[in-house]
C-alpha cells in the first residue's frame, strides 16, 4: 500500500552522518588516509587509458596491415595475370612460329617428293590414339573443309617421310592408314632387303619376314627405302631404319623397322596426287 503522508527521520541521524564525514575528512586531510585508495583510484583510471590508448593504436595498426596486405594481394593477383597473359602470348606466338616452321619444312619435303605430280597440304582433325597405343588399327584422319577431291591409296607424308596412305574420304574428312597399322603392306628395300613390310600394330614399327639366307647380310641400322613396287609411294624415299633381327623359325628372321616420321609429332600432312 502507497503511503499517503512522509516518513519521519529524527534529526540525530543526520547529525550522526554529518558527524562521521566530517572526522573522515579530517582524518584524510591530516593523516592521508585515503590516500592509497584514491592512488589506486587513479592509477586504475591512468592504467585503463593506457590500456584503450595501446588497444586503439593496435587496432589502427592492424587496420593498416591489413589493408597494405590487401593491396599486397591485390597487386600480386595483378601482376600474376599479367605474367599469365605474357606466358600465354609468348606460347602462342611459339606455337605459331612453329606451325609455319613445320608448313615451310613440309613444302620442302613434298617438293622432293611430288616429282611431277600435285600436292595438297592438310591440317589433322583427330587422331584416333587409343587404338594407336594399345591395339593393331592405326589411323588418323585430316581436315578437308573444302572438299578436295581425294583419291584413295594417295601417298602421305610429313614433313620427314612418308607416314600412310587415303584409305577412304568422307565429305570433309580424310581418312589415313598408317604404316604400323595392321592391315598396311608396304613395299620395302635395302641395299641387301627386298620385302612387303606389314604393319607391326605397334606405334612406329613395321617388320618384315624373311629367309635365313636372305637375311644374313641385312644389319642393324640400315636404312630402309621404299621400292616403288605397287605404284604408290615414289622409289628410294627412306622411312626407317632396322632395329632389330629376331629368328622365328628354322628357315625364317623377322626384321623389325623403326620407323623415321612420328605422326604424333605433326600437325600437317600432305597428300600427293597424281596427274
């Protein structure tokens, strides 16, 4: 219940309290005796502004750190792409100058080659690799946009030697068996070999099966022409040389050739056409 009139204080408590505060004033005043807790007092209070002061010159200090690594950062993902785009352009300017050494390199190559028949240049489309490094059917297959008139069985060379034959063209696409495949019999020579070399299913290699005593002369290293026997690659253009001579038979040697051209490391072939 609210009190509806004020409470009574007799007047000796008040002169109690003045009392007391004023022997506490006297007493500090003469004898210091709140000194050290007003000391305490103020060096809380001079500790704590030292304490906000260190806090707050910290804190702008790390604000600045942070922000010159953030610019540090910055800048570094700045030069790092322009390092990219330099390294970028470098390459294709490398991978450029390279497409027009392999082209002057494979014109040459074909000069010596046509004789008097017409070449045409083409760029690879695919290459069918998985077969190429694991199986017997080598092939690849060159662009043709504008639809050039191919003939199947047409020489096919690299800027090295000759690396296949057309075996077949569809629309814009040409497609070539090479040497190594399989099913590919190539007609062959050395100075003391003559031979159909079939492909070996393996990349790069084509070998030939020949009689002992036809075989004896042969040695590891000679270089291996083509004949011009089955009127489709010109005589005495080499494309490989022996790699090794196995007997597989009482009366029989297989006479393994490493081949010179490998097609993985081109990017353009050229066809020859006859006139």
């Amino acid at each position: 219940m609210a009190r509806t009139t004020p409470t009574y204080t007799p007047i000796g408590k008040y002169a109690a309290g003045v009392i007391l505060s004023g022997l506490l004033m006297f007493s500090d005043i003469n004898y210091g005796t709140f000194t050290p807790i007003r000391g305490l007092f103020k060096s809380s209070v001079i500790y704590s502004k030292l304490a906000v002061g260190n806090f707050i010159e910290r804190a702008q200090v790390s604000i600045a750190l942070f922000q010159n690594n953030k610019n540090l950062i910055l800048t570094n993902d700045q030069l790092r792409e322009r390092i990219l785009k330099i390294e970028a352009s470098l390459f294709l300017h490398k991978q450029l100058r390279e497409v027009d050494n392999n082209l002057v390199n494979l014109s040459n190559r074909l000069n010596d080659f046509k004789g008097g028949n017409t070449v045409q240049i083409f760029e690879i489309a695919d290459f069918d690799l998985k077969n190429y490094q694991c199986c017997s059917f080598h092939n690849l297959y060159l662009q043709n946009p504008e639809e050039i008139k191919v003939n199947k069985h047409s020489p096919v060379a690299s800027d090295k030697a000759f690396i296949g034959q057309t075996l077949r063209v569809d629309l814009d696409i040409i497609k070539v068996i090479l040497f190594s495949d399989i099913n590919h019999v190539l007609p062959v020579k050395s100075k003391n070999l003559y031979c159909n070399a079939r492909g070996a299913g393996e990349p790069l290699f084509i070998l030939c099966k020949i009689e002992l005593d036809k075989s004896r002369s042969i040695q590891l290293g000679d270089i291996i022409y083509t004949s011009g026997l089955g009127g489709i690659f010109p005589k005495d253009s080499p494309i490989g040389v022996v790699s090794s001579i196995k007997n597989i038979g009482s009366s029989e040697n297989e006479i393994l050739i490493k081949l010179d051209s490998n097609p993985l490391d081109q990017t353009f072939f050229g066809i020859i056409a006859k006139q």
